[in-house]
C-alpha cells in the first residue's frame, strides 16, 4: 500500500496541488467554553507544525498552507457543526485538526467531515464511542481512547493505597465513558465507588451535587470534569464544605488554571494525562516554549502531531482529497519508514517526495493500532506545593 502511495505521488499531484497552490486546514477546537484555558496551547502547536511546513517550501510543489480557527465551544455540537460548516463550505479547508471535545468531535465527523469526505484528526477527542462510530476511515486521533485512561487511573489509584472513592462526571459523551471506564476497572480491582454521579456544566452553584458525594463518601474524590467550569466548581464546593481534600484529575483537570484557582489547598491531588516520555516530546516542548506555547499543556503536543501527520498524508497521497489522504495517514503514522520526530517535518516532506517512506513519531509517540486509533502513553502527575508535577509515566 505505501509503495502504491508513494508512486501516486511521484507521478501525479491530483486535486490541483499539480501546480503551487494554497491549503486551508482547519484548526476547530473550544476557544471558548470549559477548556478553553487548553485550546490556545493545542493549536499553538497544530499551527507551528503548519509553519515549519510553510517554511520548508516542500509541501506538494511548492503549496502554502494556511490554518482557519473555529470555536467548536467543546460542549455545544450545534455550534461545533455550525463552525465546522464554515471552514468546509466558507473557507474551502482540505483537513481538519478537531474538534477538542469528544461530543462536538463526532457531532462534526457525523455532520460535516464524513458527508464532505473530509480527512479529521482530533488532537485531544478521547470518548470509547469514538472507536466505533462510523466514519469511512476519515476519521483519527491523536489521543488515546479513555477505555485505556479509565484502567491507568484505576491502577494510580490503587497503587496509592486508596480502595474507596466518589466519582462525578460531566454530562456528557466525554464524561460518561470516562467514568464508566474508570468504574468497572476500579471495581475490578477490588476497589469501592460510593457513588457515580453527573454534573453539568456552567452552573453558578454545584452544593447539591457535593452533598450527595460527601454523604456517600470516599477516600477521595474522582472528577472527571473540565477545569475551567464544573469540575472547579465541585472543587470549590468540597473545599468550603471539607467533604473532600484530596482530588483524581484525569486529563480535563490537568490544567494551570486548576492551581490558580486553588493552590496549595489541593495538594496531594494527582491524576494524568496523555504524554509521552520519548526524545521527541522533550524537544516539542523546547520548540513550543520558544513559541510562547505551554508544550506540557494537555494535548499541545498532539496538536503538533495531528497537523503534521495531516500534512505529511497529504504529502503522501499527492493529493488533498479526502480518501486519497485517509489512506495515507495510517502509512506516514506507522512503520516502517525513516523515523521522523518534532522540528524534522522539512525531511519527512522531502523523503515523501522522492517516493520514500516515513515512521512519524513526533513529541507524542504517535502510532495508531487500530482504525484511527492511538495507543499513547500517560504522565501521573501531582500537585505539590500548589503546582503540577511529574511523577512518572505509564
């Protein structure tokens, strides 16, 4: 399949890209709404791959690319739809990098990208459901499936000592396959959930939701929520009552806004989140620093890797339609092929080019080991004198 990819490429750049032209790939995440602290850090990074594209002058003879931004809202499918309707029939995009949650992620996959035949790759989405939703292969994803996160989670907690804890979730497709995830690999283990209870999200009071979780108790709370509203909000609220001290954050948590807000009075809360440990995240993170980006910030190094894997398919493919590409991401993503990490997207372009084959790992680990799937690697964290930090990778 590679091979046949490659000579496509070699003999005939179709869908236009024959002659210099320019590529819109949209960059569709929530800039607004209860990650919208996340969002600018993913697509700093989903952008700077499309500029070390630009500046390599490489990519499919001589073609610029250009990112259009769209609010997806992470929470609002509607408005994530609308949005995605924009770049595709407005702006004329031939990818799209999104969206950031997972309900508004396949609100667009089902309304927009698959009736398009638009290649989406979403650097953060992470919903089991999203596993088999039907797609026509167009869709992929940089992040690991929380059906993995949930037993990640299940297993630092135990190690801790801990064989009792409340869950909440957010209402939604993120939140209720997280946290049934979580529950059953938990209780696997032999461990108690007291209670698994949703929130919503936005409310300007949550003591009704911390009254249920601090009657039926715990050694600790799970929220499986989003840092810039609901889960804060049941923070704050088991904070002012003392029903609970000690916090599991999973990757919506992860967040410098969590310990802005509440600092120190949250130490010995852990969690993670998925990152990688390999060379290559080290230097994204260097690269993204010198950008003004937070590389440690969930999922901007997937930013980066799910532009650049979208790039180098289109690269491959010699092409920017929507099947063309989709063949082709799978091949540039995985072995075998000359290793291609972050700040080497320039190489990668060039050896695509000449009919050779590319292994893109990039500053994520990036390898997808099913249709559109990530394996991925999380980083354990803790909060330490009102800070996050590392503890060790998983």
């Amino acid at each position: 399949m590679k091979k046949i990819l490659m000579a496509t490429a070699a003999s005939a750049l179709m869908s236009g890209a024959a002659f210099a032209e320019e590529v819109k790939v949209g960059v569709l995440l929530g800039f607004t709404g209860p990650l919208e602290s996340l969002a600018p850090h993913i697509a700093g990074g989903a952008e700077m791959a499309i500029a070390e594209v630009n500046d390599s002058g490489l990519f499919m003879n001589g073609s610029t690319v250009t990112a259009v931004r769209g609010d997806s809202t992470c929470v609002d499918a509607a408005a994530a739809t609308a949005a995605a309707e924009r770049l595709v029939t407005g702006e004329g995009v031939a990818g799209i990098v999104g969206a950031m949650c997972s309900g508004a992620t396949g609100a667009v996959l089902t309304s927009v990208a698959l009736p398009n035949g638009i290649v989406q790759i979403s650097p953060s989405a992470t919903s089991p459901g999203l596993s088999t939703i039907e797609d026509n292969g167009l869709f992929f994803r940089m992040a690991p499936s929380d059906a993995r996160q949930g037993e990640i989670m299940a297993d630092i907690i135990t190690s801790r000592g801990i064989n009792e804890v409340a869950l909440t979730y957010t209402n939604n497709d993120y939140g209720k396959g997280l946290a049934d995830s979580f529950a059953a690999a938990f209780e696997a283990a032999g461990g108690t959930v007291t209670i698994n209870a949703a929130h919503e999200e936005g409310k300007a009071d949550y003591s009704a939701e911390v009254g249920a979780l601090a009657s039926a108790g715990g050694q600790a709370l799970v929220v499986a929520g989003y840092s810039d509203q609901g889960g804060s909000g049941i923070i704050q609220g088991s904070l002012d009552t003392g029903a609970f001290d000690t916090f599991v954050l999973p990757d919506g948590m992860v967040s410098d806004i969590l310990t802005q807000k509440f600092g120190s009075d949250i130490d010995g809360s852990f969690g993670q989140h998925p990152s990688s440990s390999n060379d290559g995240a080290g230097k994204l993170e260097e690269m993204l620093a010198a950008g003004g980006i937070d590389g440690t910030s969930p999922y901007a190094k997937e930013g980066y890797d799910s532009a650049a894997v979208l790039l180098l398919a289109m690269q491959a493919a010699g092409s920017t339609d929507g099947a063309a590409v989709s063949a082709a991401v799978t091949e540039v993503a995985n072995a075998p092929g000359e290793p291609i990490g972050p700040g080497e997207l320039a190489k990668g372009l060039e050896i695509l080019a000449a009919g050779g084959d590319i292994d893109y790992v990039g500053g994520s680990d990036v390898e997808l080991i099913g249709p559109g799937e990530s394996g991925g690697s999380y980083r354990e964290i803790e909060i330490k004198d009102g800070a996050i930090e590392a503890v060790k990778f998983h």
